[in-house]
C-alpha cells in the first residue's frame, strides 16, 4: 500500500507542476520593428492588469530609463511619469491615483 502511494505521488506531483507553470497564452508583443513596422512576434503568457487597476503609491515603479528606447519613442512616454513594466506589457499609471490609464505590449 505504502509503496502504490508513494507511486502515484511521484506522478502527481509533475502534473501540478505542469498546469501551474504554464499560464495560458494571452497575447503576442512585436520582437522587431523595421521602418516602423512590426516585422516579427512572440506569444506573451500571463493575463494583463487593466485599466483602472491601482498598483498604489508604495509600489516599485519602473524608472523610464530601463525601458526599451523604441517604446519610450514610439509612445512619447514622459520621462516623469510612472510606469510598470511587468511580463511582456508596460503600465501607463497615473501619478495623481496610482491607476493604471494605459497598457502596451513590449517586445521582449
């Protein structure tokens, strides 16, 4: 008995595994831009937060000079305004409320 047990233990344990690991694919991001047009992709996993969300005043901003200079470009982010960049997108926050006002892909 002991030994059925410790059994089907051992195979249970990689399928939880799996299913956790792998959150479903919710999007792609462009990976390369040539004349301003996105010529390559990759899929992006995990679920986006949305506008409206609030990350709060106590959250770890990401500072707009570690972002990719072609994003900071193309959208005319402000080099004061707050930002999160988590997962493949990078959250538009508003300073004044701390919510999110606006969600981009980023290549990765």
């Amino acid at each position: 008995m002991r030994t059925m047990l410790f059994a089907l233990s051992a195979v249970a344990v990689p399928l939880a595994t799996t299913a956790i690991a792998s959150p479903p694919v919710t999007g792609e991001v462009c990976t390369k831009y040539k004349n301003g047009t996105c010529v390559s992709t990759h899929k992006v996993r995990g679920t986006p937060y949305k506008v409206g969300y609030v990350f709060g005043p106590t959250y770890n901003y990401t500072p707009v000079t570690d972002l990719p200079q072609t994003v900071v470009v193309q959208n005319h982010l402000n080099p004061q305004g707050r930002y999160v960049y988590s997962n493949g997108y990078l959250y538009v926050v508003d300073p004044s409320n701390y919510a999110v006002t606006q969600v981009i892909t980023v290549p990765q």
